[in-house]
C-alpha cells in the first residue's frame, strides 16, 4: 500500500511534464500518426537488433551512449522480446519502395519501440527522429526521484524528398578545428542534412594538405591576422610582417572527418575553387597567374571594387592563367589527390565570381585565344571549365561548380549549383544537367537573420522565414527530376567563430531542412515555429549557440502621407512587444504595442522588446530616427 501511494505521488508530481503536445520533429515527417496512449521508459529498455550489420551495431552504440546520458541503460537481449519493454530495430529483408534508400519507419507502442528501414541511411535517419522524441535531461523530484520518459504513441513514416540536403562550411575565411568540423557534422545530421560541401580554399586561406604541392599550405594556409569589418576595415598585409593566422587540415585529419562524417550519413563534397578565388593558391605558387608575381595571402583587405549587377574589378590577380599548359599539369595532379581522397561522387570546382580583366590584358593570353578561336573572357573561362571538367571525370568523379560553369557551354555530365537566384538551375536543367539549388536570397547563411540594431548587417537578409518559404523547385522547370536538392551556405568572412558559425546557421538551417526532407505540402509556418522553440531548449541544453531572433520585434517602418509609420511583428501570439519613442526605461512601461503608430519628427529613437508573461524575451532594439528613415522603401 505505501508503495502505490508513493508511485501516485510520483505520478502526480511528473503529471504536469506529461504532455500530449504534437510531434516536435524537425524536418516534420511525412507521415505522424499519434494514438492515445503512452510508452513509458524508465532505467532499463532492452535492445533486441533483428538484422545483422556492423553498421547497425554501431549506430546503436551511438544511440546507447546518447541514452546513458539521461538513466536509460539499453542491454541487448536474444529471444523473445514481447515480454519485456524493448527497442526492436532492424532492416526490410524485402526493400519497402516508399522508403526508399533514407526512409524509416518508427513504431512507438506502449510495449516499446520499432524501428525499421531498408538501408543503414534509413536506421540512421530514423535513429535522430528517435532521438528528439526524448529528453535530454531528466527532472528530479526533491525526493531525488528521476521522472519517467513518456513518448505518446505514435506511427511514423517518413522518407525524403530530395537526396542532396546540404550545409556548406567555408574554412577559407576562418579556419575552423577538426573538432569544430565534427560538431558541425553533428548537428546536420540530427537534422538529416546528408551533403557537406567543404569550401577548403579561398583568396583568404587554403586548408587541405596536397602532398605533391605543400607550399599550398606551407605558405597558402597563413595569412596576417587582421579584426574588424571584412573587405573594408582591414590593412592590406605587409611584406615585412608575419602571416601567423590560418591551419590546415593534414590528409589523415580528412580521411578522420571522412570517415566521422559517413558514420553519420553525411557524404563530403570537397571545393577546389578555380579559376577565381585563387589568391592563397597564388601566393604559394605565383608562376600558375599572368603576372607570376609575388603576394600574400589576403587577410580579408579590400581588393575588389564591386559596381553592383555582379561586376567588379579585382585589383589582385587571383585567378589561374587558363592558357598556360603547367596549369592544367598542375590541376590534374592536384585534383588527383583529392580524388584519392574522397570517397563520394562528387568534386566541386567553385568556377564562380572568376575574373577576367588579367586575361584580357595578357598578350600571351590573347594570342592563345586568337589561335584557338577563343572569342572573349567568357569563352575563355569555358575553355578552362571543359578541361577541369575532363580532368576530375579522368579521376572517377564528376565535377559540380557553382552557376558561372554555365557560362559560354558546359561539358555533359557536370552538375551546376545554382546560386545566383534559381535562373541558373532552371538554365541547366533545361540543358540537361542535375543541379543542386542553392539560391542566395534563401538559403546563404551568412545574411543578417534579425534587425540591424541588435545583428551585423552583412550582404543582405535572410530571416528564418524567407528561409522557410525556400522552395527547391521553380515553377515551370523543365525536368524536375534533374533537381538533386539544394543546400544553405555559409560564408564565413563575418564569421570569426564556430560558436558564432552554429548562430548563423540555426534556426535557418532547420527551413533549409525541412525544405529539403519534408513534403511541399506539409509547409506550415506556425506549425514550424512551434517546432523551432522546441528545439531552441534543444539546443540551450547542449549548450549550443542558436539564434533567436525570431522572438524580437520585426521593425517596418513606411511613410503614411507625411507621417513616419512604425509595425512591429512577431509570429507568437503569447509574445507582447513594448515600444518607446521618449527614451523611458524600463522599456516594459514604455507603451504596448497594438498597431501600427506615428514615430514624431526630432531627435529622438524607437526602443522595442518583447516580453513573454511579464519576462523579456529577445534584445532590446534601439534604431535611431534617421536609421528609421533611411530604412523607408
Ligand atoms: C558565391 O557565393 N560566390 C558562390
């Protein structure tokens, strides 16, 4: 009798947490049937695996050490497993078509758990929904008692909609660890992205080990270090100083991430960029430019004057001189080596923001031309494109470079990574090549996600909605089959962290991946918004840097006649904003906002935060009357 007495009054004391919310899950599943009832795990679950597979075991021995974390002790039994509450994991002896080669389908029941696929992709996938159906910390009552685990009961199936679902990491502009790399692996693969494209060179740095090439990193890794505003606020480097910033990684660490990344469903797609942004390359080896001469490695110094509509003069050479033959001797060996190197199918040649003004003023480039009928910088850089192209295929790869590639005719068999809006993947598709769609107004990463008095502005915005509305396929594509995906990208010259790496990239990496596994039709903004706070806790409790500005006011300000007009908005409806106009602190009396209001002439400043049952919840913003004007359409 006193034990049932005590189990009521743990009962009662856990019943508050116990709630029957919906699913959570990011990316949202294709399929979420929840039913009433519970599985409640406490210390023990036995784990009953039902295929033989070496990976399988492995990805349990990841699941297992994840649920020692919280008090769950998985044992592994034989026999029979109904008499006990059990974990049953295993593959299809018989491919389930819907699956497909990423699907699972996850069954919780009140006497345990069912997982099952018809790949080690799908196990894997189908292990990280698991994963966000449980805590990762469990509440302890005064007594000391541990709170049961309750999972509403649910049936899950679930497959992708596209096969390339990526993140893009530049290391170029800031090195980041091997460590840092695997972290970042990490958290894409709890959010099922499977492609990590890895920009490893730049003008500002080069990061992978080319053994028949090592002044590549000897000298091409290193640059002076230099802070402040990227492009604008830096000194050029100095020949007398020290170039003491930079790393590398050597080629055993590559193979490691390799390996660490394919542990986690997550294939590599290493990018070599060429014929542009070649500057570290050229300081290490100046002979491969036009003027052969000698430069260091940019620290990120202004060298570019950009004229808006894609143009802009480089006033260092960085690009690869396209009619000298060592240069395509040395490319075929360099590319060699990171064919060796990297197991997946794919290897990106950048091709993008290429500059041509070199070219056109070189008189051996020119006859080069003239000779084989080459009629402009264009033209030229196709030349160049065809023969990379034949050089990576040569190796057992094909080659992906960003939409420029398309330029002047593209070789059959390379894939084009649309960036510069969709027209270029719409373009490829129509001429027949798989693209990865990569738009920048959607999905670059390194846009400012909230309002400029609180964030760095940075290019232009993306906030977590336009990311959301990120819709892989245009209307009207010709094929859209030939659509392998698409992917967000983070540059990294505003980036000097990967704390601040892991900001930049969530929340909006989970639309990117909704975008990329969920259904078109499941879109759901505040569905997703729910989902995205969910994770926000998530991501505080594995003490992981996540953006939320989404929480704090979104600032338009727009003229009504001759009056300044002012809206806030937020997308949660138990989320009050408070303004001020009259510098008043605390701001939680200034004046609550109910709709759009007048921002008087003079000297003064909007101040506006919102608060959540009475606490503040996101920063306080504070925009200058001129900057509220300025901001004006
Ligand atoms: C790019 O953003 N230059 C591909």
């Amino acid at each position: 009798m006193k034990r049932f007495y005590s189990l009521l009054i743990i009962l009662l004391f856990f019943s508050h947490s116990m709630v029957r919310a919906q699913h959570q899950i990011i990316p949202a599943p294709v399929s979420y049937e929840a039913s009433e009832g519970s599985l409640i795990i406490d210390q023990n679950m036995s784990l009953v695996l039902l295929s033989e597979s070496d990976d399988l075991s492995r990805q349990v021995e990841f699941l297992k050490s994840d649920l020692k974390e919280i008090g769950i002790n998985l044992s592994q039994i034989t026999g029979d497993s109904t008499i006990v509450k059990s974990l049953r994991i295993g593959f299809h002896e018989t491919a389930l078509d819907t699956l497909g080669n990423e699907g699972y389908q996850l069954v919780i029941e009140e006497g345990g758990i069912l997982l099952m696929a018809n790949t080690k992709a799908g196990t894997f996938n189908g292990i990280q929904t698991l994963k966000q159906l449980l805590p990762l910390s469990r509440t302890t009552s005064e007594e000391g008692v541990v709170a049961p685990i309750e999972i509403q009961t649910c049936i899950i199936e679930d497959f992708p909609r596209f096969g390339w679902r990526g993140l893009m990491l530049d290391v170029s502009r800031h090195f980041f660890t091997v460590d840092e790399v695997k972290a970042y692996l990490d958290q894409m693969a709890a959010y099922k992205m499977n492609v990590f494209h890895w920009h490893l060179t730049d003008d500002q740095g080069w990061r992978i080990e080319i053994k028949t090439f090592p002044k590549l990193t000897e000298v091409g890794a290193w640059r002076v270090e230099r802070h402040g505003k990227f492009g604008a606020g830096r000194a050029a480097p100095k020949k007398s100083e020290k170039a003491t910033y930079g790393g590398f990684y050597t080629q055993e660490q590559i193979k490691d991430v390799i390996a660490y990344a394919a542990e986690r469903n997550i294939t590599i797609v290493p990018e070599i960029d060429v014929p542009g942004h070649s500057m570290a390359l050229l300081a290490a080896y100046p002979q491969y430019s036009t003027k052969k001469e000698y430069k260091m490695v940019n620290p990120g110094a202004k060298f570019v004057d950009w004229y808006g509509n894609g143009k802009f003069k480089m006033n260092i050479e960085n690009t690869l001189n396209p009619a000298d033959p060592a240069v395509y001797a040395f490319l075929d060996m360099l590319f060699g080596e990171v064919a060796d190197l990297f197991p997946g199918e794919y290897i990106h040649m950048g091709g993008d923001e290429a500059y041509h003004g070199y070219w056109e003023e070189d008189a051996k480039v020119q006859e080069f031309m003239a000779k084989n009928g080459i009629e402009d910088g264009k033209a030229l850089q196709s030349y160049f494109v065809k023969r990379v192209e034949k050089i990576i295929s040569s190796k057992g790869k094909k080659m992906i470079g960003w939409d420029e590639i398309l330029d002047g005719g593209l070789a059959d068999g390379a894939a084009v990574m649309s960036w510069r809006g969709t027209k270029g993947g719409i373009e490829a598709v129509g001429l027949g090549h798989k693209v990865v769609m990569t738009p920048n107004e959607f999905t670059y990463l390194d846009f400012t996600q909230g309002d400029y008095s609180v964030e760095n502005k940075i290019y232009s915005d993306l906030s977590l909605k336009k990311a959301y509305s990120f819709e892989p396929v245009p209307d009207f594509v010709l094929d859209p089959e030939l659509i392998l995906g698409g992917q967000g990208n983070l540059w990294t010259e505003a980036v000097p962290s990967i704390s601040y790496a892991f900001y930049m990239t969530y929340p909006r990496a989970f639309a990117i991946s909704e975008a990329l596994w969920s259904t078109k039709e499941s879109k759901d903004w505040e569905g997703f918004v729910r989902r995205t706070e969910s994770h926000f806790s998530r991501f505080d409790q594995k003490g992981i840097n996540v953006a939320k500005t989404i929480y704090e006011p979104e600032v338009r300000v727009y003229n009504e006649g001759r009056k300044l007009m002012c809206e806030l908005k937020n997308p949660f409806e138990d989320i009050e904003m408070y303004y001020a106009i009259d510098n008043a602190y605390p701001i939680a009396t200034g004046i609550k906002y109910e709709g759009p209001f007048e921002i008087p002439a003079g000297d003064l400043s909007l101040r506006a935060q919102s608060f959540r049952d009475g606490n503040s919840i996101g920063r306080l913003l504070h925009i200058s009357r001129k900057d509220l004007e300025a901001r004006v359409k």
